[in-house]
C-alpha cells in the first residue's frame, strides 16, 4: 500500500473551496445570458434560449465523462505514484475530446433537428434555438478540450490552476455576451459567439499550463499512451459513464420537453428556475470534486480508511450546504427572480414554482456526494444501474402525477433527485469492502 494521505476538513475545502468559486461565475453566467435576452422582452426568445441550453447540456454533458474519467484517472496515478501515467491520461483524454469534438462540428446540423424536434417547442422559440445552436455549436473542440485539461488539474489538487481556467472561462463568456447581446446587438447569435470566444480561450491558458506540468513528457509514447490494457479500461469506465449521464440528461430532457409543451410561459419560467437549481448544484458539485480527487488518490494508493474518511466528510458537509443554499433561496429568490425577467407572466410564474426550486439543493445533497465518490473509484458500472434505476422512478413518478401538471413535474423531479443519491448509498458500503478487499486492505 502507498503512503496514505491525511484526509481533512481543511483538504476538503482546500479543492472544495476553489471549485465553488469557479462554479458560482457558471451559473451567474447563465443568469446573464438570460437577463441578457429577456431584457428584450419577447418569451419566444427567451424560450429559445432555454431549449438551446438545453440542447447543449444533452450534447457536451453527454461528454463530461471526459472530465470525470480523467479526474479519476489522475487521482489514482497519483495515489499509486504513477507519474508517467498522470502524463498518460491527459494525452489519451485530449485525442479522444478532439475527435470527438470535430464529429460534433460535422453533425451540428441533424443533431439540431433531431434534439428540437423532439422538444415540441413553439415555432418561435425553434427557430430562436436554431440560431443559437448554429453557432455555438463550433466552440465543441475547445469545450470538450476544457474537459479533459480541467478534470486533469482537479485530479492532481492543483485547484489554483483549475479555478484560473474556469474563471476566464466564464467572465470571457459574460464580457462578451455583454458586449455582443446587448452592446452590438447581436441577439442570440451573439450569445453563441461569447462562448466560442470564451472556449477558446479556455483553452488557450490550459494548454499553457499544462504545458509547464507535463515536466518531462513521455518516453515511447505511442507504446505508453495506446497500452491495450489502458486504453480498453478508458474505453469501459467512460462508456458506462457516458450511459450514466445519457440517463441523467434524458431526465432533464424529459423536464423542459414538457414545460415546452406547457407552452412559452411554463417554459420561460422553467428556465428561469433553473438558474436556482444551478447555483445549487455548483456549490455541491464543488464537494463532489473533493470526493473526485480525495476517494480516488486514496483507491490509487489502496487507503481504504482514508477513502471511507473522505466518503463520511465531504457527505456532512454537503447536507450542510444543501440546507443553507434552499433557506436562501425561499428567503430572496422572489427578487431574483424580477432581476432575470422583465416580461411580468413569467415572473408570476416563476414564483409560484420557486419553492420546489428552492428545495433541490436539499434533495440532491446524496446525489453529487456520492457521484464524486462513484467516480474517483471508478465505480462506474454501479454508477451507470443506479442512474437507470434513479430515471425509472422518476419516469414513474411523473406518470402517476401528470395530472398535476407542472407541479406534478417539479414534484417527480424532487422525487428523481433524491432517489439518486438513496441508490447510491445503499450501495455504497458493500461496494468498499469489495474494492478494498480486492486490494488487500481490510474493511
């Protein structure tokens, strides 16, 4: 067994910590590029904006395995030592965001259609998504590329770096939205250009950083980066990953499908909403990252103390903020909600579904702890079950309370987000003694 690493409150938000920072600029990202096009005070388009968005997320989240698996990937090179390998992960993960970042580029065009059409959204608001789509879409290499480079810093705790990236990212983004939407007028074809320019250069400042780490480089490359063991465990651990967050995008599809064909209002106001869910889950998805590196440098070194340490802190600590964040959000959401949306039916009904809103952050407490856990074991075949088995009975869920309407959806969206994290945890203690034992700790 390696040496063990002191897994600590101050560790935990020593990676936590920076990662909040930077996920809070995503979602004030988000509200910008709303208030940005609902200044101009047309549904449609603000409509447009939130299936685009969406869109997007079934596109690049699809793809977030590149992130995860590389998070994971390093962590465990560097729990076992493994400093040719840390090179490693990163080149195999960047060859295989830019092939698939081009192949995006290529099929933007039936990806559009089929993703739009089966929105069922208004004609306006299709077209608006169109616009968007068309021009954001080649900001995918850089996007996918930001992936890998960010997952590769969290991975080894350089959480300076990654905060630096993650932040030029966004402010990039939220200057030039500014500037294009607003300033030059540009509408929402302007929004997809500031997130081209800000991918690029994202991606620009990553590949100058880890330019300086990969200290070094590595010796017969092509024999080290193409090893067939390796390369076939990337290829399991990332698919079953991919498969996990088709189920979670399917759910979240499934969510603004419907609010579409509640019409432009519901649909607005979904969107709106889900600036809340963001914020929330950018605070906890920074605790995940900390379950990410810390539960999978101590799998890396065959820790099982430190792993189960890291496992019981990071889910206190979690719960904590999950309360805090939906406590603020019942106390001072009303008035957010005014600064996001001029257009006065959305605002009403925006607010009259802010309370399941402000309720996520406290259902998904379970949810992110533990997928931070799953994936820096690379536990991502259980992963992949519980994420199906969590959509079953969201899907359920929904069927037997459809005739609430768009209460009934947020209800069965609660009902999905809690159930993820309940899988998980009963699976959760059987999954350590047969990881551990396998590496010959005790359990």
């Amino acid at each position: 067994m390696k040496p063990s690493i002191e897994v600590t409150t101050a560790r935990i938000f020593a990676i936590a910590g920076p990662a909040m920072v930077a996920n809070l600029t995503t979602p004030l990202l988000g509200i910008v590029s709303t208030s940005a096009i609902g200044r101009l005070g047309d549904a449609a388009l603000l409509g447009g904006v939130a299936m685009a968005s969406i869109a997007f997320d079934c596109v690049f989240w699809l793809f977030g395995f590149l992130r995860m698996g590389t998070v994971a990937f390093t962590a465990q090179a560097l729990g076992a030592q493994d400093r040719v390998e840390i090179r490693a992960v990163l080149a195999r993960s960047l060859i295989l965001a830019g092939i698939i970042g081009v192949t995006l580029v290529v099929l933007q065009r039936p990806l559009a259609s089929l993703i739009f059409g089966l929105m069922g959204g208004s004609e306006a608001a299709t077209a608006a998504a169109n616009r968007y789509f068309a021009v954001r879409m080649w900001s995918a290499p850089f996007a996918l590329a930001n992936y890998v480079l960010l997952g590769w810093f969290v991975g080894q705790a350089r959480m300076r770096t990654a905060l630096s990236q993650q932040l030029i990212i966004n402010f990039t983004n939220i200057i030039a939205t500014v500037g294009l939407v607003i300033v030059l007028d540009y509408g929402i074809a302007g929004a997809g250009a500031a997130a081209i320019i800000a991918e690029m250069t994202g991606a620009l400042f990553g590949f100058t950083a880890a330019r300086k780490l990969f200290r070094g480089g590595i010796r017969d490359f092509r024999r080290v980066v193409f090893d067939r063991a390796r390369v076939l465990r990337l290829f399991s651990v990332n698919s079953n990953i991919m498969i996990r967050t088709a189920s979670l995008i399917a759910a979240f599809f499934f969510f603004t499908a419907q609010g579409a064909r509640a019409g432009e209002v519901t649909l607005a106001a979904n969107a709106v909403l889900n600036n809340f869910m963001m914020i929330g889950s950018f605070f906890l998805d920074g605790l995940a990252n900390a379950a990410e590196q810390l539960c999978g440098r101590s799998m890396g070194g065959g820790d099982g103390d430190g792993f189960r340490k890291a496992a019981r802190l990071v889910s206190g600590w979690a719960f904590g903020f999950g309360v805090a964040i939906s406590a603020i959000f019942f106390l001072f959401g009303s008035g957010l909600i005014d600064v996001m949306t001029s257009n006065v039916e959305v605002r009403a009904a925006a607010k009259a579904f802010l309370p399941y809103a402000a309720l996520a952050p406290t259902c998904a407490v379970m949810a992110y702890c533990f997928d931070g856990i799953y994936i820096g074991a690379t536990w991502a075949r259980d992963m992949r079950n519980l994420m199906m088995a969590a959509l079953a009975t969201y899907l359920a869920a929904w069927y037997l309370l459809q005739g609430y309407g768009n209460t009934g959806l947020w209800i069965s969206l609660l009902i999905f987000l809690m159930s993820r994290g309940l899988y998980q945890a009963a699976r959760f203690p059987a999954l350590a003694r047969r990881s551990f034992a396998a590496n010959g700790v005790a359990s």
